[in-house]
C-alpha cells in the first residue's frame, strides 16, 4: 500500500522540518497542497526542503515548479484540472464517486476516492460510501491497487481499507491533529500498519 501524507492548506511555524521528518521516515508521497500559496511561496517551501527531498513531493498547485524541482509529480484538482502542456510526470487526482474513478484511471499513476471515512481534518465531511458500495467496488475491480483512500483514515481503519482493495491510504488529520511529541512515534505506527 501506498503511504501519502497531504500538507496541511496554511503554513505554520517549523511544518519544514516536520515534512523533512516524515521523509527521513519513510514517506514516499508527500501531496504539497496550499490552496492559498502564491507559485513564490510554494517555491519557497521547496527551496527550504533538502534537494533529496523534491523527487518524493506532488504538487498540487503551481505545477510548473514540478519539472524545475525535480519533483515526484503532480495532482489535478478543481482548481487546476489538466495538466501543463507537454508534462510527461506522474499524474494524480481526486474523485468522489466511483465512476469518476472509472472515467480517470486512464490518465492518472493513481487516484483519491474520498471521503471514505467521516473526515478528520473538515468538520461535518461525512463519509460517501458504505463498507457494502467499497466491497462491490472491488469485486467489479473498480477498486485496486491504483486507488488511494482519503478521508478520515486513522489507524483503525488501515485495515478494512486492505480488505476493500485499495491501494493506498491518504493521511492529513490523522497526521498534523497530533501534539508535537506523539508527531513522529504516531506516523511511525501507521507506517507500520499500512507496511503490514
């Protein structure tokens, strides 16, 4: 399975060393997402992660920076639903029903359903999908290992979500809603979990 984590949208005091932790723990996919950054803060927050780190991070906005950083590839959104021009990277996006992921898994190295779960992070995203609907997603190979579940995913839940096939699991609250000192240990053991 996949492990992702996605930034937290604002920008807080040491988050940099923070993301440099959870790298030099293991994270291969970590989603930049910062709705609100400007291309210069952004590129920023590159230039303040060692170069080794580029080729694990996925931009969500400003794609342009992803061949100047070298980085692992980038995520189609609503606000930006094509990719540039003649960029030949990893593609990611988010979809929230079934048949949008059947319609997108063409184009895209892996997506998001969401929300699987009632969210962590966004108060009152309750979860679309029942354990049921998940099931006959995967028996219809809808499903699988290019599928990433987003969405109130905590460690609980790592579990169910291998039995309903998907290929990876997308963290936010579960990760950045910790305290400091529980910060690393709490990654480590959902790292563990998902690694099972």
């Amino acid at each position: 399975m996949k492990l992702i984590v996605i930034t937290r949208p604002d920008c807080f005091e040491g988050e940099v060393e923070q993301m440099e932790q959870l790298l030099q723990h293991g994270l291969e996919y970590l989603h930049l997402r910062k709705p609100e950054a400007t291309a210069t803060e952004v590129e920023a927050l590159l230039r303040q992660l060692p170069e080794w780190a580029h080729e694990k991070v996925v931009l969500h906005d400003h794609h342009e920076l992803a061949s100047r950083y070298g980085c692992r590839g980038i995520h189609l959104n609503r606000r930006h639903p094509l990719p540039p021009a003649h960029y030949t990277g990893s593609i990611s996006c988010s979809c929230h029903a079934l048949q949008e992921v059947v319609e997108r898994k063409p184009e895209c190295s892996y997506l998001f359903l969401s929300p699987i779960f009632d969210s962590i992070s966004k108060e009152g995203y309750g979860s679309g999908f029942t354990p049921q609907v998940l099931q006959e997603a995967k028996q219809q190979g809808v499903i699988d290992q290019q599928v990433v579940a987003l969405g109130g995913v905590s460690l609980p839940k790592i579990a169910p979500l291998k039995e309903w096939g998907f290929g990876g699991v997308a963290l936010l609250g579960a990760i950045w809603q910790q305290p400091a000192e529980l910060f690393l240990p709490h990654f480590m053991q959902l790292r563990e979990e998902v690694e099972r």
